[in-house]
C-alpha cells in the first residue's frame, strides 16, 4: 500500500471475528485486517508489529508450503493512520472477489465462505471415550452450543459428509449448511453479505430470498418462474457448482507439494451424521472412503488437520512436559520458537510424524506445534468466488466451472490461517472433556431411553401376543 494514498471514506466495514475486524477498499481488491486485544491484554506497537509479522511468516513459510501458493494469500504488514485498534493492520487480497483482477469488477460477483471445521474422527490410540471413535466432534458439540444458547437449533451438517469426495454427501452436507448457517456458511453478492447468520437470535435463514438473489446468476436468460420450484432449482444448482469447485485441484504451483503423505485413518462416517443414519436405517453399507482428489483444497486442509496425531487426550500430557521444562528453563522459550519465528526451521520440524515417544521435550515439543498447527486448520474459512462468464470466453488463468444453464470463472482460498496459541491447550483439553460428557450425558442418555421404551414396548407386545 503506497504512503499518502489512503482516504478512510474510501474504506468500509466488511466483518469481523473474535481475533479480527476486517474493512474492505470500494474500487480495490484489497481489505484491511485489524487485529483486536482484549483490554485487559493491552499490548505494545511493538508486539503488535511482532504479532502481525509472525501471521504473515506462518502464512508465507507454513501454510502456503501445506495448502499450496495458489490457495493462501498471506498479506503483508501495513502500518497506516486509518488504524485506530492497534496501529497496524494486514493488507490482504478482498477474497469475496476474484483473485486475477486488481480492480473490482462491474461483472457481478457471488462468494461462499465455509468454515468446514475437523472433517476426521480422531484415531488416536491415546482417546479415552469410546464415543469420539464413533461421533465427530462438530456434532457432538452441536449439542453443547445448542444448550448454552450460542445456536437456536442442531444442524444436520457434519463435516465428515463434506470431506468425503462423494458427490452426494457433499451436497447433503452443503444443503445441511444452507439449512442451518451458524457461522460455517456466509454468501456474499458483489462484495456484500446476503446470507449467513450472527448468533442464535438471527432471523431463519429465507430460502426464496436466497434464490432471488442467485436467480440472474445460475438463470441469465431463462424466465424460470418463482416459488418453491425456482428455489430449489436454484439451490440445487448453488450446491452442485460449489461441490464441483471444492473437488478442483486447481494448485498448479511449486508449493504446496504436501509433503504430509497422512493416510486415511479412523472411521469414514460419523454415527450421528443424519446421511450415514439414514444409510443404515436402509440396510445399505456405509460410502467408500474418501473420494478426494489430491490436488484439492478440502484434501489438503484435512492432512493438515491430521497433524493432530494424538488428539488432545495423548497431547495434553506432552503439552505438560514443555511446561515443566519451561518452568524450569523460562529462557528456552525463545529457543523452543514457541511464539516463533515461523520460519523454515519451523516447518521442517512439523513434517516428523513419528508417535514413538522417547520421553524427550523435543518429541513433546514437535507434537505441541503440529497439534497448534492441526487446530488452525480445523478452523480456517474457505471462499470461493464465482463470477458469471461468456460461454465462449477464451480460458485465460482462471479455471471456469459449468453449471446447467451457465458458467462461472471461479477462484478458492482459505482465510483464518493464524497459528492458534500455545497457551490454548489447556482450554481445548477442558472444552473437549465437556464436549464429550455432555453429549454422552445427555444425547446418549435420551437415545437410551427411546431404546429402553421401545424395548418395554415390545416386551409388553410380545406379551399381550402371548396372552392372545
Ligand atoms: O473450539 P471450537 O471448535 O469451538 O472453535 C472456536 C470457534 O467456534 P466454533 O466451534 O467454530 O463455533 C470460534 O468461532 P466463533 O468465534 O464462535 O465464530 C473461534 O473461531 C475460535 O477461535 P479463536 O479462539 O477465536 O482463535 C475457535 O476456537 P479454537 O478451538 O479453534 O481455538
Ligand atoms: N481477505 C479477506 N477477504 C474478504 N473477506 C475477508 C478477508 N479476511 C477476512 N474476511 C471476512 O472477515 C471475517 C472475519 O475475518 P477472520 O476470520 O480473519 O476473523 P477472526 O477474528 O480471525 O475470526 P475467528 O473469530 O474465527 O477467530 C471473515 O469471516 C470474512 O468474512
């Protein structure tokens, strides 16, 4: 961003998180990311300009080595007036719009974001509840969000559908977010939000008001009429269109080679996924595992989370060890790189995938900073940008999608790609234990219940029978 150019009436609110707000550039494809420090956390220009140097290096040295240059925009540090949180801000691509052009475009622009969250069960041999080998942890903790009121009602999504590769979970799973967005799905029209909801006070999400604005899109030239006919056509064609882009392998770069290699482990379906109940219920066998294609970015966020080898139960006595040792040796801390620098030093010790414990802090300390690195993409975002072109637009560098009745030059990325904290360990293994014993005491129970009742039904049936 070139000093003195930059005019705050030109800039406009355009979302935000826990960690970040975010505004975006009228005519350029750029946004501003602040970061937020809670009062009580105040820090120094100093650890600011530290903190948003660490993203970019974590983003540049790490996750683009994983994901891949074409799917990671890292940004670059921007220290401007206009910033009134911290000082600086990161200056990144406006992912809502399509990554080849600079400027926005008047071509009209629709753009998915999903945050998919862990699409694997974990396999550990470390996990003690028996009910985390069979139930993934999204829908688990549907059910504690649900109870403590951060969401109305239990979607029907799992994350398991959507990481499958097969074509009709993932649109069971996209329809499911459609149904129920919490915050895993949000659509933008022409850089503005139109879909996705706040917190469980959000108005339910209108369907026919969705088409309505994706109508011109996946129908340019055809009078389809309105009503409940036109909006499932138009969101059938919605759910086909992002399932064939998240199946592209469009990373054509050097980087992102994964160098991972994870094979596939633990069950392929999650119990509680209301697809693979229906599935059985029918008698029929469970889908074939994972369809996905390498080159793709849902396959290669999922390795990435599979760096959580040991889940948090076999992680959370290791995370104990660097703590001891650092108790002991506080000055290590520094050498340990747990606040970085994210540098190539950094990403070679994450590709050691061993779970041979040799009682050492450097095996501890390596299964700490691939378990940070497994959660943050457990809970990065996914855009896709989709813009209507000609059908017989001359394919240039970006990839062109199909859908019935048009065509869509399309680009993805991830966003979020910021390495969760050493310090949140503690809280994860916490919320995983309350997670799990909700559920367990709760939603098994009442499955118990209905079982028991239906078993005492039958009985009682079986006896009258009897008396008969
Ligand atoms: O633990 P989870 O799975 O609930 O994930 C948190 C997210 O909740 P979700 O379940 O996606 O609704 C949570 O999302 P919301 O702020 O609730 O939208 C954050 O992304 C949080 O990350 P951080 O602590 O801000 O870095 C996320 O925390 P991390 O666990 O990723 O640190
Ligand atoms: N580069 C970008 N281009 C377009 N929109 C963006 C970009 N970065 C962030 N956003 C928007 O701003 C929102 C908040 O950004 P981000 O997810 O980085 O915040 P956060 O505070 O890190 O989130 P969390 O609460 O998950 O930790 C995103 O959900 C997305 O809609």
């Amino acid at each position: 961003m070139e000093e003195g150019k930059m005019d705050e009436n030109e800039w406009g609110y355009h979302g935000e998180g826990n960690k970040s707000l975010v505004v975006a550039h009228a005519q350029r494809c750029v946004v501003l990311r602040f970061l937020k420090f809670p009062p009580n956390r105040k820090k120094t220009s100093e650890e600011i300009f530290q903190h948003l140097q660490n993203i970019v290096d974590f983003g540049k040295n790490v996750m683009k080595e994983f994901l891949g240059e074409n799917y990671v925009h890292c940004g670059s540090r921007c220290d401007k007036d206009l910033d009134t949180l911290s000082g600086y801000a990161m200056c990144l691509p406006n992912l809502t719009r399509l990554q080849t052009y600079r400027f926005a475009e008047h071509r009209p622009i629709l753009c998915v974001e999903i945050k998919p969250k862990c699409g694997f069960i974990p396999f550990s041999s470390d996990v003690t509840h028996e009910m985390k080998h069979k139930v993934c942890r999204y829908c688990m903790h549907q059910h504690l969000k649900v109870a403590t009121g951060k969401w109305r009602q239990i979607s029907r999504y799992c994350p398991l559908d959507l990481y499958s590769g097969n074509k009709q979970r993932m649109h069971f799973a996209l329809k499911s977010l459609l149904q129920e967005a919490q915050n895993n799905l949000k659509i933008f029209k022409n850089g503005e939000l139109i879909y996705g909801c706040k917190d469980a006070r959000s108005p339910v999400a209108d369907w026919s008001e969705l088409a309505h604005h994706l109508k011109p899109f996946f129908f340019p030239s055809n009078g389809l009429a309105s009503g409940p006919h036109c909006t499932r056509a138009v969101i059938r064609e919605l759910v086909h269109v992002i399932t064939r882009v998240l199946l592209s392998g469009s990373d054509k770069g050097r980087a992102g080679t994964l160098r991972l290699g994870l094979g596939p482990q633990g069950p392929r379906v999650c119990e509680a996924s209301p697809f693979s109940r229906s599935l059985r219920c029918q008698g029929k066998n469970t889908p074939e595992r994972s369809g996905l294609p390498k080159g793709c970015l849902l396959y290669k966020t999922l390795q990435v989370q599979m760096l959580d080898l040991l889940d948090i139960e076999g992680l959370y006595p290791l995370y104990s060890r660097v703590e001891r040792y650092l108790e002991e040796f506080p000055e290590e801390r520094k050498t340990l790189q747990i606040d970085g620098p994210y540098d190539e030093a950094f990403y070679q010790k994450l590709l050691d995938l061993s779970t041979e414990d040799d009682g050492t802090v450097a095996f501890a300390l390596t299964k700490v900073q691939q378990y940070r690195v497994a959660m943050t993409a457990k809970d990065c975002s996914i855009m896709i940008a989709l813009s209507p072109c000609l059908q017989d637009a001359s394919s240039d560098q970006t990839p062109v999608v199909p859908s019935s009745r048009s065509r869509f030059a399309f680009s993805v990325s991830v966003l979020d790609l910021d390495l969760k904290p050493y310090e949140s360990i503690p809280h994860q293994y916490k919320l995983d234990g309350k997670i799990v014993n909700y559920y367990s005491k709760t939603v098994c129970a009442k499955d118990n219940a209905v079982m028991s009742t239906r078993f005492k039904e039958s009985e009682d049936c079986t006896l009258v029978l009897h008396k008969v």
